[in-house]
C-alpha cells in the first residue's frame, strides 16, 4: 500500500468511526483504559508548556490536559475527529486537521508532545517519531502509548495475513524502544496499562519485557536527546 494510499484509507475509516470513538471515549479517559495517561504526563510535563496531541482524536483527551494548565493544540488525520474536537476550543486549545508524519509545527516549537495509540495506525513511525523529534525544543518529551499483545484493537491488523491492506502496523511495545532510541529519544519512564485478567498475576515481580508482552499498552515517556 503506497504512503498517499495508506493515509486515505485510515482518514476514511477513522471518519467511519468518528461517532463510535466519541461514544466511549470521556469513559476511556475517565475511568477506563486511559485514566492513568493524564497523571503520568502531570509528573513529567511543567505546567504551561506548549503540547501537541498527535492522534487527538474526539478531542477529549485534549481537554483534560487543557485543564491541568498546558496550551494544547490537537492534530487527527481525521476531519471528523477534528469537528467533534473543536466543541472544547478556546483559548490555549485549539484542534487541527493534519498528518502525524507531517506537523505543522515549527522545527523546536513544542515543548512535549502526546501520541496516545495513533503511532501504530501509521505507516512509517520512524518517520512520525523523526517528525517529533523535529518539533520538540532540545529536551522537550514525548508521552507516547503503544498497543501490547493484549489489546482488542490488534485484530484491526489481522487481515494482512489474507494479503489483505490494513491501516494498522504490527510494532510492539519493544519494537518501539529500539525505534525511538534509533530515532534521538531517551527513556525516562514506562507505565503499564493491562487488562483485567492480568490481575491475577503477579507482574510487578516481572521483567520489562515480560510486562509489555502482557499489556494493553505500554505507557512511554522519552526525552529528546
């Protein structure tokens, strides 16, 4: 599937999809899969700073960091997205309709940057985290979640294997580090989201590795080196 290709089909589905994601995603950002994602960016990110949220979908996301005191600007390759995100705009928010391969931001202008289970839905990350990397000010942070073998959305890549084109790339927990290392990123911290049947487990005793491999995502939060 060419890049061009890629993007149409994923811009189409997602506005597909526009109207099931608003439906549970206050509920997701709330008290679901994504509450901690907000409390783990508060304890990296000072207030004030200049944040994209890269894949900002329904935009609600966006507002909470909105409220904790950052100016956010939210970027979805969905124009549906856009339109429903834009109910929260006001002053020190704002939603854009754009590619995450292709910011329109300035190269150092943004002090952090939040891609929360949008990286695995485009077709070069390398080239989204180069992008990043480009945008953030000299140690500027990037809080990023990856989808773990866990995640009910990983089916969204299966019809590949029927030599079918899918919008929705393969990359792993691990695969990431390596990428975002590759691509002038530190590691600072990992924060764990699983499901619950993992309760049973004892995975605080485990390694890394074996905690990605059991998630729902794998919470990063990296420095730009």
């Amino acid at each position: 599937m060419s890049t061009s290709s890629w993007q149409s089909d994923a811009k189409g589905k997602w506005n597909e999809r526009a109207g099931m994601w608003h439906s549970k995603s206050a509920d997701m950002w709330d008290g679901g899969s994504r509450k901690s994602v907000v409390p783990f960016f508060v304890k990296h990110i000072e207030k004030e700073s200049l944040v994209a949220d890269l894949g900002c979908g329904d935009g609600y996301g966006s507002q909470k960091l909105h409220r904790e005191g950052y100016t956010v600007t939210g970027i979805d390759l969905s124009n549906k997205m856009v339109e429903l995100a834009k109910r929260f705009e006001g002053k020190g928010l704002s939603f854009k309709q754009g590619d995450l391969s292709q910011l329109p931001f300035t190269t150092g202008q943004l002090d952090a940057a939040l891609a929360i289970n949008s990286i695995e839905w485009t077709e070069q990350p390398w080239q989204v985290l180069k992008e990043v990397h480009r945008v953030l000010k000299p140690g500027g942070k990037l809080c990023a979640a990856i989808l773990g073998p866990t995640a009910g959305p990983r089916e969204n890549s299966y019809e590949r294997l029927n030599g079918k084109a899918v919008i929705m790339n393969t990359m792993m927990p691990w695969e990431f580090e390596r990428l975002a290392e590759e691509q002038g990123f530190e590691e600072i911290e990992q924060h764990y989201v699983y499901r619950d049947s993992a309760a049973t487990i004892n995975v605080e005793s485990l390694p890394a590795e074996l905690k990605q491999s059991l998630t729902f995502f794998t919470l990063f939060m990296l420095r730009k080196c």
